[in-house]
C-alpha cells in the first residue's frame, strides 16, 4: 500500500462521511498533508479533537488485516474500478470503499439504477420494486440500493430472483449486517452482486449515515427511481441528491389514500420526479443518458475529446488491467455487438484500446 | 317567444350539437336567416337534405307543450341564466338548454367543477369521487358530470349526500333517462340540482352526442378533475376539450397495476393535467383562476373594462331579474363577506348594481 493510499484509508477511519470542508482541504492539500495537519491539531474545525482522537487509534494494519475474515476488498480513487461517477460528488465523495462481492463495482455502475421507498412499504410497493428490478436486471441493469426492509429488500431480492447483479450500499461497514435480520439476504448479494460501503469493517449503523450514504447511491446510478415514500421520509433525500447532481428521478405513484404514496405524488407535482408507470419508464429516460465520464483523476485520464459519447462509453466499460471479452463488454455497456465493434475498431486504431482475439484491454498511455 | 329564440329552437331540433360550420352561419347571419337557408336548401352542407328533413317535422308549439309534461325548461344564449362561460366554444355553442331543477345554471356554473371518469370505475375511483364531491359540494363547489355509470354516478352521489348543487350534462333530451337504471338518480339530481341537455325533450343518447356532451362539461367549469381513465378513453375526451379552452385539468393517480388509472398517469407524464391526490388541490388550483367573462351577447354586457376581477366576478354573480341576498351573492361569488361588500360598494357607486336593504341586483344598462 502506498503512502497515499494509507492516508486515504486513514482519513475514512477519522473524517465523518461525506464531509465538504475536509474532502476540500483533501483535494487542496493532498491525502498525506491532512493526515499530518489532523495530528498537529492544524485543522480549523470544531470537530478536531474528535479526528485526532480516532486517527491515534487507527492502526493501517489493523484494518489491513479486518479485510480477510469479511472476505472484504478495498477499492481507492485512482483504481480501475473506482467508479469514475463518484467523483460527481467532489470533495464529498468518498476517500475509499470496502466492498464484499466479486463483481466490479465500475462495470455494474456503468448501467445502474437506485430503487429506493419506504422500509414500512406496502404489499404493492414490495410487488412493484420486485416485480421492476427483477425485468430490469434481466436488461442488463445494475439495481443499486440500500439495506433497509421495504423498498430495499424487495429490489434486492427482484434482482437476486432474476439471476442478476445487485449492489447493495450499506450505511454500516460492509461486514455488519442491519438491519440483524438481514444477514441472509446480504450473504446472497455478496454471492452473485456486491454489499459496498464507505466506513471500515466493523462499524455500526447511526442515523447520519444513512443519509450520507444516500449520496453515494445517488451518484452512482444513472437516475433513481422512488417506489413509495412518505412525506418529508429519508428516502427523498437519496431523490434530492440524485436532482442535485443532474441524475433523473422517477417516482411510482399509487392510490392517494396510501400515505407511503403521498411523498412519489409529491416528487411528481413538485416536477422533481417524472411519473414511472412501467419499468420500461425506465430504461426509455435513463438508457440515453450520458453520464459517464473518462475523464478521471486516476490512471484512466486520456485524451478523449475527440470521442463520441457511445465510444467513450465502450472505453469505460474496457478495464484496464484485464482482459474483457466482447460478452463481458456486452454486458457492461449495455451496447449491441455491432455497435461495440464498431467503436472498438475505432479505439484501437487510436491507440486507446488493445485487442488480442476476442479479448480487449484499456491500453495504458 | 320571440322570432330569434324561435329560429335558435328550430336550430337545436335540426342542426347536429357543436357542428362548427353551422354555427359560423348562425353568427354570421343570425339564427332566422340560417333557418331560412335550411328550408330552402341554400346551405353548402353535404346534410342539407337530413336538416330539410328535421326541419319540416320541426313544430314550434309542440316542442314547447313538451316542456312542461318534463317539468323542464328552456334557455337561450341571450337569457340572465345563460352561463357566459359556454360563449368560450365559439360558434360550437349550444343553440339553447334544456333544463330541469330549479337552480340557476349561470350561479352554479360561476364556482364549478367538471368531474369526470370511467364507467367501468373500481371501488377505489368511486370512493375518491364521492368523497371529493362531498367535500367540494361543503365548500359550495357546484359539480358538474355526465350520468353514465361509475364516476359520474359516484360524483353526483357525493354531493347529494352532502345536500348540495351537482349538474348532470345529458347527452340525451332531458326527460330520457340513459342508463334507465340511473333514473332515481336522475329524479334525485333534479330535486336540488340541474339536469342539463342541449337535445330536445325525447331525445335519445346516440354514441356522437356523449362526445359532443362532453365540451359542454368542460366549458361550463373552471377546471375538469378526472378520476380513473383507461388509455385511449372517452374521459379524455372532456379533459382534452378542457385543455384546449385553457380550463386545467387534475387527474388522480392510482395503482399502476390499475388500467383505469393508466389514463390519469399518461395525463400527468404529458403535463395536460396536474396530479391530484386530495380534494383541496381542486380549490387550490381553480380558485384563482378568473374564468369568467361578463361580456356577452346579452343584456349584462356593459363596460366592465375598468373593474377589478374580483369586481367582474362579484357582478356576474349579481342577478339581472331578481334580488339576491348577501349569503345567496356569498354562495355563488365564492368569495367572503368582507370582499362582497367592498366591491358591491364600488359596483353600487358606479352604476352596475342597484342595492336595497341587503340585497342587490344588476342594473340595467
């Protein structure tokens, strides 16, 4: 691990998630020079004692060696598989993830949507978030959500139900199963999909997190579809972080004598929110959104101003550091064989990518 | 009766309701001529001869003995109870009503509200409908409603439990009860409300007039809230007409499992209508809103250019033949004491009104 890395892994152990004013100093100063600053006491925050307290308890090995028992993996800002979408978040995003799963995080975002409702949803909500997730992950479709009961679950298990990959992004550390009756439905995500936070094994589930963690489902999706949601609930706030960063919301409305339906039809009139009627809503307004970027802070930096959208979205889904077959690329674009082999011609000509068979590999430049 | 309300009777019995190019001649020529040019098959029309054959049936006096036998009677464009609010079709405009029930037309229609929906409705539909009546109709709202199965019965049935005004817009005469099995529906609506038809007494309901109907609906209220719609459906025929006369439109969402409430849902996602979810969004949205015109063809047109439009509002509400106390002018204003007394100050002072004690009637001028 180098020194950078270490910095960043201690500063998701010391720095409250989400946190604008110290990911600005982070981005100003760098990683290892907020790190020192936090020890000296050189930080002009009134939360100062609380960070140095827990940076003189954090231990680099300590939670080097958590990692295995969880059968965890970290993933830093500038790997391949850091989903370049978090960097919409800016300082607030996140300084790294611990993820359980063995899918790569970057390709499932590439064509992923948030479905997010209450915990005390209704029997047609659970239907609805089941029934939708289950046709999207057949599309191809990354469900993101969280791991509460209600909405969450029901995606979940939509998705799992279709064979499909679902992420699930937890608001305690990614070992921690809350709520305690889900440790089951977690363990089958992890099998197929991917259980994802930003706070270290071990960490216990508080109110703030959750809706720092909205943020994170938020930007990693390409929009985010609300199922039910009662007025003024925690989940219009993964609604209003998704409108925050240009994401498209989709609100599922329901009979106007169900209070849990009261806060879709309040996203719908208030124009937050586009009325979904159908899951197929959905891929009509998200498929043609170009929210991806290549542009990166990480080795993935090229370039590409001279790239379509549809070729800069092929050489997204290209890794770099392994081989990826036209399936898998299938699969990650969400793209036709045609139109991926046409891009791909383009990109190796221009040095962008390599092929060797039926293999292709981002080429380092 | 007159030679023009004469020749706009022989026009209702022979020309088919809401037919533009005949009521372009009518305004162009007058009524008298146009029936003239019928009789002598001076009309470039390809139904000249079906109107020569109505209009020699046509019997002045026997339409007239009809009216009373149906306890009904009749209205022209040019009486005090003419709703200006029908003037907004153009020459689409009925040549005259038939009505039975006792309530002024004109005083119901100035607070009113289309509401509208399927006749295959669900449980769920029938209850919103009725409950949402009711509550309007405590308010003073007037409902207005065809009397088809379903939500139009569900709607008048709400203000008859609440003891108040509900108008029924039939695409039959009057006097003909279609369905049959909504005749005690019919006779209760008569009681206290208004039964409404621009076809002669006997008329029987034919699929083209429910269409034609519905502009009526529309055009005599301030805004048009449909309940439950299937996709492709007659209802949207009312809100369509209600969105081209500028009046708005609510719909209410639903279960999107429901096809009934897939045609509000389709309404909303292509903004011709506001979604609903509690009756006093209706209120809300048509409160403010200034439908009313008092300049006319008739005997209230003065200029009124300089009044407020509250001041508008408050003498279109003032009777032209007869007194009408504070709480009746509250009743059919909408509006409070306080704003009734203050503009019928001004009305009073510059010559519109005429006071007495606590009442007030319209002036002559």
């Amino acid at each position: 691990m180098n020194q950078q890395h270490g910095a960043l892994l201690a500063l998701a152990h010391v720095v409250e998630p989400g946190d604008h004013h110290m990911g600005r100093l982070v981005d100003q100063f760098g990683a290892q020079a907020v790190v020192e600053r936090i020890r000296a006491g050189a930080v002009p925050d009134r939360r100062i004692e609380g960070m140095q307290a827990r940076l003189a308890r954090f231990e680099r090995t300590e939670a080097l060696d958590a990692l295995e028992p969880a059968q965890a993996r970290l993933i830093f800002r500038d790997d391949v598989e850091w989903p370049s979408q978090l960097d919409d978040l800016g300082p607030a995003r996140p300084y790294v993830l611990w993820i359980i799963g063995s899918a790569s995080l970057r390709l499932a975002a590439l064509r992923s949507v948030a479905v997010v409702g209450a915990r005390a949803s209704t029997h047609y909500g659970d239907r609805v978030a089941r029934e939708w997730c289950g046709q999207l992950s057949d599309q191809g479709w990354c469900v993101v959500s969280g791991g509460a009961y209600g909405i969450d679950a029901a995606a979940h298990l939509g998705v799992l139900s279709a064979g499909g990959v679902t992420a699930c992004i937890l608001a305690s550390g990614v070992d921690v199963a809350y709520p305690r009756a889900h440790a089951s439905l977690f363990a089958r995500i992890a099998d197929t999909g991917l259980l994802v936070s930003e706070s270290p094994i071990g960490t216990q589930a508080r109110r703030q997190r959750f809706l720092t963690r909205n943020r994170i489902i938020a930007a990693l999706t390409r929009g985010t579809v609300v199922i039910e949601a009662a007025l003024r609930s925690g989940t219009t706030s993964t609604a209003n972080a998704a409108h925050a960063l240009n994401r498209p919301v989709l609100a599922v409305p329901g009979s106007v004598e169900s209070p849990l339906s009261a806060g879709c039809h309040q996203l719908i009139r208030e124009q937050q929110a586009v009325i979904a009627t159908d899951w197929r809503d959905i891929p009509e307004l998200l498929g043609g959104e170009d929210v991806i970027s290549v542009e990166g802070t990480g080795p993935v930096s090229r370039p590409t101003d001279g790239l379509t959208s549809t070729q800069r979205l092929v050489l997204d889904a290209v890794p770099l550091r392994a081989w990826a077959t036209l399936e898998e690329l299938i699969y990650a674009s969400g793209l036709s064989a045609r139109e991926l082999l046409a891009s791909l011609g383009v990109l190796c000509a221009e040095g962008f990518v390599t092929q060797e068979g039926n293999s292709w590999r981002a080429a380092r430049v």
